[in-house]
C-alpha cells in the first residue's frame, strides 16, 4: 500500500517529518530520551541531536527534563513539544485525506514486478 511522507521544510536547516514527531512521542511513553531511542533503533546521540533541532528550530525547549534521583532522570514534552506532535499530526492527517484519491490514481499508475 502506498503513503504519502509529509514532512515540512522550513529551510536547509529545519525541517519536521514524521521521525522528529515520532521521537517526541516516544519519549511521552518511554519517559526519557534514552528509552525512547532504545524503543526506536536509534542511538541516543542521534535522539539528543534530533531534539536539539527542534529546539533550535522552535526556539524553546521541546521537553521537561527531570534530574537523577532516587527514579533516575527522565523527560516528557512540554506544552510546546506536545503542540508540535499534535499540530504536525493533524496536518498529515489533513493532507491524507486531501490526497487520498490522487494517490488512488497514481497507484493504478504503477507498474509493480
């Protein structure tokens, strides 16, 4: 079955795709940036990286990060984080529905073998 991949450029430097969106809502479950990378095949050095973009890209911090202690440390997003997840979803969500028949179309376009 085909899809459609949306993702937004704002320039070179900054896009979000579905990976970035992706990782913010692993952390939400897994608690961490660790977890979620673990949870998702990536190292945690690329997870670190990804969330350091979007902090520049957005200019805030996209997390709450929680120090050690007895629980160990952790992190959830924040308002702004969790606007992002829930904003770039609906988009994709929108431009699905949008494009559904022309991806209908084209399907029967392709030649498969």
């Amino acid at each position: 079955m085909s899809k459609i991949v949306f993702r937004i450029v704002f320039d070179e430097d900054h896009k979000l795709g579905p990976g970035k969106v992706s990782l913010l809502e692993h952390i939400e479950r897994e608690g961490s940036i660790r977890a979620a990378a673990i949870a998702m095949g990536m190292s945690y050095r690329r997870a670190w990286l990804l969330i350091a973009n979007l902090e520049e890209m957005f200019g805030a911090p996209v997390l709450t990060r929680v120090t050690g202690g007895r629980q160990g440390g952790g992190a959830r997003p924040n308002a702004l984080g969790k606007a992002i997840a829930a904003r770039y979803r609906a988009m994709e969500k929108a431009s699905d529905k949008a494009l559904a028949k022309d991806l209908k179309a084209l399907e029967k376009l392709v030649t498969r073998g």
